[in-house]
C-alpha cells in the first residue's frame, strides 16, 4: 500500500509505503497515515467498483482504509472559497 | 405642444431602452469578464511567489495529471485532457446517471464547481470550494490544476453533501462566466456526440 499526499509545486509525494500484512510495516503506515491526518488532511481511496466504474472514499482512520486497497492520497481539506490568499 | 413632445421623447427613450437593452447588459458583462480575467492576471503576478520556478510547476502538473488519469474514468479523463473540465453526475435524491440525473456538475481548476440541470443546460449554483495546502512547500498553497481537479473529484463523488457544505454557494455568475459554461456545455455535447474520442485516441488508435 502507499500513502500519498498531493504538493503544491510538486504534484504527489510518497509518504510511506509497505505491506499491511507485514506487522512493522503496517505500524508505520498507520504513524504515516495519523501523520498527515493530524497536519489537517483528507484521505481518499480511490476504488474501481467489478462494472469498472472509478469511485473514491474518504476515510477518517486507517481501520476504515479496505486492506487490498493500493493507494491512499491525502489532500488538504476543503475551505469555501478560493480566497486571493491561497493563489 | 411641449408636454406631448415631451412625452414622445421619453416613449422614444424607453423604446430604445428596451430594445438596446439585452445588447448593453451583454456587452457590459464581457467587459466585466475581461475586467475581472485582467485583475485576475495582474493578482497572480503580484502575488507569484519568489520561488515561483515554471519548470517544477509544469512538472508538478504532469504528475498530477498521471495521478489523475490513475483515478478517474478513461472517459472522464478524456473529457478533462480535451475539454479542460469533468462532468460529475449529482447523486443526492438518487443515483441516478447520464440523462437521468436531475443535476450535474462541472469540475474547473481552481474555479468553483458548477451546478447545472443536464436535460435543459440551466445553471443551478455555483460552489466555491479550495484545498489550500497551508504549509506552503514552495511559497504557494495551491495545489497544481490536476491535483485540484482530483480532490474536488474524490470529494464529490466520496461525499458529495459534505463538499457542498463546505463550499460557499452563490448564484450562477459570480465567478464562472455563464456564457462561458453554455460554451462548455454545448462543447462536451459536442464532444460526446463525437464519442468523446480526441486527437490523441485516434492517433492512439493508428
């Protein structure tokens, strides 16, 4: 599984990656994902349902991430507006 | 004599009035399109960060376009690379997609998302929405267009009551030129009649 977290003027880095069946491995991808949850991010599973339609779920803890799912991209958390600040 | 001349000039004025009425207000909303669009430039060219390097930004934007194309639909991503927008199908008050849905929405880069009723092309709301980055990693809280394209993607079709409630609604105008999204609308009916097949599938297909 990897964690990845969308950049301003990067595009996604990888924030950890590793086996959920591994124990130490899984460790540090829950410290990873509790990480980025903590510094105010969103996390999403992308899914392909079996029609092949693409979704995607928002999780709020690791327990909730499907343990075959290959990605979880965390993205800053919407705010209304778009104000000249963020620009 | 003075008083019905008076009269006609003002029946004469109204007439005209109305008749230059519909021209007047188009012509004082593309100026005030072009207006906003230059204040716009002239922002983000003040407020371009020191660091700003074009190089890196170009590079982020063609990972978060691979990011992206990784997610969505082959169609949506499709529809994105060509037209420069998505279409969500709304799912509240039912799953329903395509010509069924009773509301739509379309996905712009670091704009508001739009909300529109697919069967007439009548703008319902617009929904501004940001994923400001505040930890800034060079200078900038904004994420790169495919990235913002992304969230608002995985936001919506996640949670899409949630998104909504976070985002500020106005009413259609405020910030996404209407005729603008008639445009783009009538341009993705274009599109899908064509199949939503774009130069580069062709040449794909070659």
């Amino acid at each position: 599984m990897k964690l990845l977290r969308m950049k301003p003027g990067h595009g996604e880095i990888l924030v950890a990656e590793g086996d959920v069946d591994v124990q130490e491995e899984e460790r540090r991808l829950i410290e990873a994902f509790r990480r980025e949850l903590d510094a105010g991010m969103w996390a999403a599973v992308p899914t392909e349902r079996r029609d092949g339609r693409r979704e995607a779920e928002l999780v709020k803890s690791f327990g909730e991430v499907p343990r075959d799912a290959e990605r979880v991209i965390f993205f800053p958390r919407a705010a209304g507006g778009a104000s000249r600040a963020d620009r | 004599m003075l008083l019905a001349l008076g009269t006609a000039a003002i029946v004469l004025a109204v007439l005209l009035w109305e008749l230059a009425r519909s021209r007047a207000l188009r012509l004082l909303r593309a100026a005030g399109t072009q207006l906003q669009t230059a204040l716009e430039r002239a922002r983000s060219r003040e407020s371009a960060p020191l660091g700003y390097d074009p190089g890196r930004e170009r590079r982020a934007e063609q990972r978060a376009r691979e990011l992206l194309r990784s997610c969505v639909e082959e169609r949506d991503w499709a529809m994105y690379r060509d037209l420069g927008f998505m279409r969500v199908w709304g799912g509240l008050g039912g799953r329903a997609h395509g010509t069924d849905a009773s509301y739509a929405y379309l996905i712009y880069p670091h704009r508001p998302i739009v909300a529109y009723v697919p069967q007439t092309g009548a703008l319902l709301n617009e929904y501004c929405v940001a994923f400001p980055d505040h930890s800034r990693p060079y200078g900038s809280a904004r994420l790169p267009d495919s990235d913002d394209v992304l969230a608002k993607w995985m936001a919506l079709v996640a949670d899409e009551r949630h998104l909504i409630e976070q985002a500020n609604m106005h009413l259609p105008g405020r910030q996404v030129d209407p005729e603008r999204v008639k445009r783009d609308l009538a341009r993705l009916t274009r599109w899908e009649r064509e199949g939503g097949i774009g130069a580069t599938d062709i040449l794909r297909a070659a």
